[in-house]
C-alpha cells in the first residue's frame, strides 16, 4: 500500500489526544522525506471548510 495523504485531523470531540500542530506536522514530514525514498513520502493536507477538496500544508 503507498502512502497518499497524512492529514491534519478536522477538530472532533473525542479525538483530542490525537491532534498535532501544523508545526509538528511539518517537523515530521521533515523527518519522513530525511529517511524514505520520495515515492513513500505521503503529502500533507487538511479539509478547510469552504475550500474545494483538501489543501496542501
């Protein structure tokens, strides 16, 4: 299975202990594209209500 997105989660109840920063979000990518070839890297997006589809971080 290649990795498509990582998604910054949509704030839910319930799901709190889950969420990251955008700033950590980034911190990791940084270490993912460090250590896997490009193809595995998946892309960072989140769903901005009013957007069309998801958005790139």
């Amino acid at each position: 299975v290649m990795p498509y997105y990582l998604h910054q989660m949509d704030r839910v109840k319930g799901a709190a202990h889950f969420e990251v920063s955008v700033e950590r979000a980034h911190e990791i990518m940084t270490g993912l594209r460090a250590t896997l070839p490009g193809y595995l890297v998946p892309r960072l997006v989140q769903e901005i209500p009013g957007m069309p589809g998801k958005m790139p971080l």
